[in-house]
C-alpha cells in the first residue's frame, strides 16, 4: 500500500467510547482521513452517499439500521466503498453470513488495533480479509451432550443473533422471517437449553468454552 496516499474512512459504531478509540488509531496513520462519525445505520448510509469514502467501519449491532443491513444496502446501490464490519461476535454462521452479503473485511473489537490497518491494506490489494483470531471450519458441529446439539440450524441462527444484542425484530429482518416466528424460535431455545430469559441466555452464551 502506499504510504503516501490518502484513504477515506468514515466510522459508525453508536457506543461513543469505541469510535474514539478507532479514530485515534486512525489520526495515528498519516495515509488515513476520517470523513464521518456517527452512531447509528441510518446516519453512516447519508454519509457513504454523500462523501464516498475509500472504507467505511461498521458496527454489526447499530440503532435504526443494523450493520448487516447497511451493507445491503451500500452494496445494492453499487457504491465502491469497502466495508469492514467490526463486532464482539464470534459466531461462524454470523460470520458467514456477512461475508457473503459483500463485506470486505471482518474485524473483532477486542482484537488488537493493527488488525484494522492490516484489514485495510490487505482490502486495498484486493483481498477480503478475516480476522486472524477467527478459526474457520465447517458448520458448526456440537456433540451429543452440548446443549446446542438439541438445537435446529433456524434456531441455532436465531441465538447466535440473540446473543450477539440484536433485537427480535431485527433478527426477523435478518433472516426475512416473522417477528412472531423469531418469538417462536426463541421460546424454543430457551425451553431447549433451559434458560429464562435472554439474560439468562447471554449469560448462557458467555460461560461457553470458546469452539
């Protein structure tokens, strides 16, 4: 990548504490401009058509327009923008999914800062990149005594965005299913995995052995 170049790069991420963090990162590399900060879906799709940024960061949960969506969108209206989306979740078939809708990098928030640039140099060579600390292998798979194994593929999907913070009715828009049948799904994993609630369930979640 030349060094000498300048890279235009919007954030979007609605926790306050996160976008300084990145942007201060990001003044630390001259190459870089940061054109746009926002906290939430509806507000960064103004800006990626407005200014036409190089890269835009997104968060994969954000208020109004969840990040999965923004990509839809971004990559519908045939915009030349990369997109890396950045996220706390883990999960492969999450993972999968957002790769497959167009983004151009993946990026884990409680990885270290590098990786971003090293997510938008390898971008700008032409590749797709996946954070290093993510070990892909095939569908999940989950012997007998794990409780996930009791799960369907729907309802494994269903939890995997639940637990991530998405909002029912967000998940639905996700997999372009009712917000009624995402209720049914849910009570379901929960009655499966013996949870009350989706507290209960992130915590569930979290006191997992990472796979």
């Amino acid at each position: 990548m030349n060094e000498a170049a300048s890279i235009t790069l919007i954030l979007a991420d609605d926790h306050g504490i996160v976008r300084e963090g990145i942007a201060a990162f990001c003044k630390s590399r001259p190459e870089i401009s940061i054109v746009g900060e926002c906290g939430d879906g509806e507000k960064v799709l103004e800006m990626i058509f407005e200014k036409k940024p190089d890269f835009a960061v997104l968060d994969l949960n954000m208020p109004k327009v969840g990040g999965l969506d923004v990509l839809h969108k971004v990559r519908a209206s045939h915009s030349p923008t990369k997109i890396i989306i950045l996220s706390i979740c883990r999960d492969e078939n999450i993972i999968r999914e957002v790769l497959r809708s167009g983004a151009d990098g993946y990026v884990l928030k409680d990885g270290p800062a590098r990786h971003l640039f090293d997510a938008i140099s390898y971008i700008q060579d032409g590749g797709q990149y996946i954070t290093p600390l993510l070990k892909f292998g095939e569908q999940p798979k989950f012997g007998s005594t794990d409780p996930l194994s009791k799960l369907s593929k729907r309802e494994y999907e269903v939890y995997a965005y639940l637990v991530d913070g998405l909002r029912p009715r967000d998940v639905a828009k996700l997999l372009d299913i009712s917000p009624k049948t995402v209720d049914t799904y849910r009570a379901g994993i929960m009655r499966k995995l013996r949870v009350d609630g989706i507290a209960e369930l992130v915590r569930f979640a979290v006191e997992r052995k990472p796979r």
